[in-house]
C-alpha cells in the first residue's frame, strides 16, 4: 500500500481507526497514531526506528510500541476492522488481563479486540496488542479455551517474537547496515520494515518453534489464573476434527498434532500438576447474542 504512511493518508487511516474502534483501550492507541501521523511524536517515531534498525536490541518499550501500533493498523486493515461490541470486549479484555497478569511481561499495558472476520485466527503485535477473530470466537468453548488462545498470542508479546523477527526484517527490507544512519531519518524505510515484518506475521508465521513455545506457556500463563489446562488440548483437538491436521489451513502454525503433542508435554511438566476451571456457562452468557 504506497503512500500508507504519507501523513495526509496516516492521518485519515488513524481517523478511520477511531471511527471503528469502540473500547477505550483502543481508542488511545488510535489517538497515539493519529498523534503520531499529524504530530511531533512522528518525528520520535521515525528516531525510534532508527535506534532499532541500528541494532540496538533490547529496543525501549516507547520503540516496541510505535512498531505494535504500526503492525496493528495493517492487522485491523486486512481483517475488516474492529468488531464493536463493547460488552464483548470488556469481556475478552477482563480474561486477557488476568492471563497476562501471569505472564513474564506482567507490567505492559495489554489490549484485547476482536476483529471483524469470520476466519478463524489471532493476531498478536509488539506492545500489547492482541487481536482474536469473530470466527475464532465462535470456535471456542468455555473461559478456559479463550483464556489459553490469548494465553499464546501474550506469549508472542511477552517473549518479543515478532520483535525478533523485525531485526531479520532488516534484510528482507533491503536495509543495509551501511544505510542504517539514512534510514533512522526515512519514515519510507521505516514503512518498509514494518511490511516486511507484517508479512512475515500474517503471511508465512513466525518459527515454528515461536509457536509451540506460545502455546506450552500460554496454557501455563491460564493455569496459573485457576484455568483448565486441558481445556487448550481440546480447542486444539477440536479444530483438527474441523479443519483437518493441515498446515495450509493455519499456514502461519504447525499442525494440530504437533501442536497437541507440545501442550500436553507442557501440562505434564506443570509443577505443580494443575487442575482447574472451565467456566463454560459464563462464556455462553457473555457470547450470548453478541457474535
Ligand atoms: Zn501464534
């Protein structure tokens, strides 16, 4: 999308966002983008990529955060928007809050929403913000599902994931290190990199390895808020009856069967061994009438 970042278009798109967004959690993420298309933060922004592409990992959370929002502008553009439904969304927020209280990131601010498409996925971006679809919604359960799902997309949040893909994307962004001082100040460049990294994020996936890990900790992070580990394992096996065992379906994941294997290694390792709650009828009344 050329020109998405021009600051006339920017301004429009982070307009549009708060237009569509209806939490106030994402509110203030659209005002920061709006902030930063028409802003003095631009200037920031385009210093902060400029720290980043020059390598100096660990990035400043004010960095990751320029770089989630930038991520999650193009996830809402691909997937329809923001589903608006306040009450689902304090509910999906309430559940996401409480898992990453339990993560390893615990003091970042997270924000959850659920986008308005019928595919079934999840999106995670730097920063915090963590994005599940109406059709995966409908997929699941009981609180205990919901919980694990955004469990794992914390876990690509709270063990820098994509953030770790962004310094590869270097590459893929055509950046060489010789023109790492010039790019700092070209807010093109800077876009350049954020696609490169969205397309690795929602095209081809993270490392597989990236995967597995999100989900054994996931289950772990929900378990440790009173969560059904097992609970996970039969979202998992649920959607292999649906979908099949087929890497095309969630091309960005591995199969469900290494995925299930990797669970249940992870709920055999939990120490110590946890049991805990489905909470499935309060799922039902919070979805009820709402997707
Ligand atoms: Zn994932």
């Amino acid at each position: 999308m050329p020109g998405k970042w021009s600051r006339p278009l920017g301004l429009l798109a982070a307009l549009g966002l708060s237009a569509l967004v209806g939490c106030a959690a994402l509110q203030g993420m659209a005002e920061d983008v709006a902030y930063q298309a028409g802003g003095e933060r631009a200037a920031g922004v385009v210093r902060g990529a400029g720290t980043v592409m020059s390598g100096l990992l660990p990035i400043s959370y004010d960095e990751e955060k320029v770089i989630g929002e930038a991520l999650a502008l193009q996830v809402l553009a691909r997937y329809n928007g923001v589903y608006d439904k306040p009450q689902l969304t304090r509910y999906i927020n309430l559940v996401g809050r409480a898992v990453a209280l339990t993560a390893d990131r615990p003091t970042i601010a997270y924000h959850f929403a659920v986008l308005n498409h019928d595919s079934i996925n999840a999106f995670a971006a730097p920063a915090g913000y963590v994005f599940i679809t109406k059709g995966l919604l409908k997929q699941i359960r009981n609180e205990a599902e919901l919980a694990a799902v955004l469990g794992h997309e914390i876990t690509h949040i709270s063990e820098k994931h994509v953030l770790a893909v962004l310094q590869r994307s270097k590459q893929l962004a055509g950046i060489s290190e010789a023109g790492l001082s010039a790019a700092g100040h070209n807010p093109v460049v800077f876009k350049s990199l954020i696609d490169a990294v969205a397309k690795k994020l929602l095209d081809e996936g993270l490392d597989q390895g990236k995967e597995l890990e999100a989900d054994r900790l996931g289950v772990a992070f929900a378990a440790r808020v009173g969560y059904d580990p097992q609970a996970y394992v039969g979202f998992l096996q649920r959607l292999r009856t649906l979908k099949g065992d087929d890497q095309a379906f969630f091309k960005t994941h591995p199969n469900f069967s290494s995925r299930i294997a990797e669970t249940q290694q992870g709920i055999r390792a939990l120490s110590p061994p946890r049991q805990g709650a489905l909470l499935a009828d309060r799922l039902t009344q919070r979805l009820r009438g709402q997707l």
